[in-house]
C-alpha cells in the first residue's frame, strides 16, 4: 500500500534545507512512499537542486506564512490560515495525506493535531512518544512535551497507549511501564504523580512496575515511562545533552596525546557503534499519540539525517496501522476495571 506523507519544510531551525534533503533521502530509499513538501516553493525548489532535483514520489504546494517558536500556538494557527503546517494539517484532515511530520512549534503542532486531525475517541490529551536509548534495549517515553500539567486520568491513557506502543512496534509481550518520579517509593513524588500512581495500579491490562528514577531510565528500568510533558521533556533534553557532553569530552581526552590517540584509534570502531546508538538523529522524531492519524515532531534543530530518520518513525508506524490497532485498544477502555485487592501493581 502507498501511503502519502505531508511534510512542513518550514519548521526546523534551518528550514527548509534539513526538511527537502532529509525528505529528498527517505524518498529515494522507500519509493513506495509518496511525500508532498509545504511551504515556500521557490525556496523548496532551490535546496531541492542541491539534493539532485526532486524525486518523481515527491511534490511541492505552495505557501506563503510561516508559525515560528516564539507564537502563541492556538493564536497562530487560527491566523494563519496559509501557514506550512497548518495546511499540511489539512491535507490530512481532508484525506489528501495519511500523515504529518514537522520539526517545528510543539504548541502549534498539538493544536493543529487536536484541533485539525482530531483526537481518536476515549483519548483526552495527545502525548509525544519517543524512542530513548539505553544500555539494554530501547525505552518508549511519553509524554515528552505535549501536554504539560497534565491530570492522573491524562498520565493513565498515557499509559495505555505506552503499553500498546511498546507491544505492537517493539514486539514486547508485556511491557513494564513506569511512573518517572523522584523516588521508587510509592509515596514518592508530587501531587500528580501520588495521585496517577493506585489509578495505574488498578490496570488489569498494564504490567505497572511502580515509580522510576531518571538515573534509572538509561540503564533500562522500564520498557515505558510515562511523565507529565513538562518533566518528560526536561529528562529527554537531559538525555541529549548529557550524551553531547560525554562524546565531546571523550573526545578530548582521547586525542590530549600521541599516546592516547593510538588508543583512540583503535577502540574507534567500539567508540563509533556507541555513538550511533545514543545520537537522538538516529531516532528521528516523537509519535504524537492519541490522535486520528499519524503525526511526528522532529527537533527544531535536526538535519537532514533526523528527518529522514523521523520519516523512517512514520513509515512503521504507517505500516503497523499504530493508530488504528491504539484506537481498536482505547475503544476498549470502557471495560477496564480495577484489580482485586490482593494483586501486586506488576
């Protein structure tokens, strides 16, 4: 099946240069995908002619106004009716794309998703899922940004679409999902998190493993961690940076002498598969869950690397029918009842 996607070229910090050559890449590696590149043609078309030209699978709709970071995003949106993301959101909407990808405003990405493509039914709030790496195997966080201030029902749909995620794309059988917090105690945490912990606890369908650290997430605690988008997105930007800064420091210590240097050299290949596997461009971009179709947040900052690795999120979640198999799941959610009482929370 051919599937369509809709990507802002007007959101990334660079844009549209990481956007056209990243989509310019997927596009020539999965044929089988058709893309269309909004924003301002003229400038599309020009880094388009440093890739090669654009690709018989790939094509371009004009458009005139841009949403940037610093707008507030619901205010925005409703302005600008011509903005890059707000018609891609509406080449969605109208069934003229199957999916939505930007690098753009988070905000104004939640609001054209909620309010354009709309929330499938029983899910409340659209949460960012992401890939995190780990020194195990790869850990699905959400939320990640998208809806700070959330409420313990919120971080318990939350949950279940981390656990559904996890089994249908990671082929886990039972996914252990955890609460981030401060503490592993049961009592540990803020309002929000005492408050969402028993609710979770009284899932029959999510293996709930209790509350985890930050400093635990790296080495594998948990298959899902579920957080409020304010502290899930301070624990991802953590993640990078602090990923950013061992490199780089590694970096100098390995190359401070002739001695050291040989060293370098020959631990590059052990040194390189380590730095791949925590690089954040190799992952791409975050799921925004809960709504009617497909739509992925990339970094404002990415290149054309991480574009094309979020087209890459797209395309499986496109192909694993995510969103249909999560609302198949939700619609189920009526029927969910708490444990007897003398059951663990795992």
């Amino acid at each position: 099946m051919s599937f369509r996607i809709a990507v802002d070229a007007m959101g990334s910090d660079a844009a549209p240069a990481p956007e056209v050559a990243g989509t310019i890449a997927a596009a020539r590696e999965w044929t089988s995908l058709r893309f269309v590149l909004v924003g301002d043609e003229q400038r599309i078309r020009a880094e388009a002619q440093k890739a090669g030209g654009l690709p018989s699978n790939v094509e371009v709709m004009h458009t005139t106004e841009v949403i940037t970071p610093d707008e507030e995003p619901t205010k925005a949106v409703r302005a600008k009716k011509d903005a890059s993301l707000t018609v891609a959101a509406r080449l969605v909407k109208e069934g003229q794309a199957d999916a939505l990808l930007s690098a753009g405003s988070t905000g104004a990405l939640v609001v054209v998703g909620t309010l354009g493509i709309g929330r499938m039914k029983g899910i409340d709030r659209p949460a960012l899922g992401t890939i995190m790496p780990t020194v195990e195997q790869p850990v699905f966080m959400l939320d990640v940004g998208a809806t700070p201030d959330a409420r313990p029902e919120w971080l318990v749909q939350f949950a279940l679409m981390g656990d559904i995620y996890a089994r249908q794309i990671l082929g886990l059988a039972r996914p252990r999902v955890a609460l981030l917090s401060n503490g592993t105690e049961a009592e540990k945490g803020n309002a929000l998190v005492k408050a969402t912990y028993p609710l979770l606890q009284e899932l029959e369908s999510v293996h709930f493993i209790g509350n985890i650290e930050a400093r635990d997430v790296p080495f594998g605690g948990a298959d899902v961690v579920v957080a409020d988008g304010f502290p899930g997105n301070v624990l991802l930007k953590t993640y990078e940076g602090v990923a950013m800064a061992l490199f780089k420091a590694m970096k100098q210590a390995l190359t401070s002498s002739p001695i050291t240097s040989i060293g370098a050299a020959l631990a590059k290949p052990g040194l390189k598969q380590m730095a791949k596997r925590f690089d954040y461009t190799e992952y791409g971009g975050a799921l925004l869950l809960g709504l009617k179709a497909p739509v992925v947040k990339c970094h404002g900052s990415s290149n054309a690397h991480a574009i094309r690795s979020g087209i890459r999120v797209m395309k499986l979640a496109l192909e694993g029918d995510v969103i249909g198999r999560l609302a198949d799941a939700v619609a189920k959610l009526p029927a969910q009842k708490p444990k007897d009482k003398g059951d663990s929370p795992g």
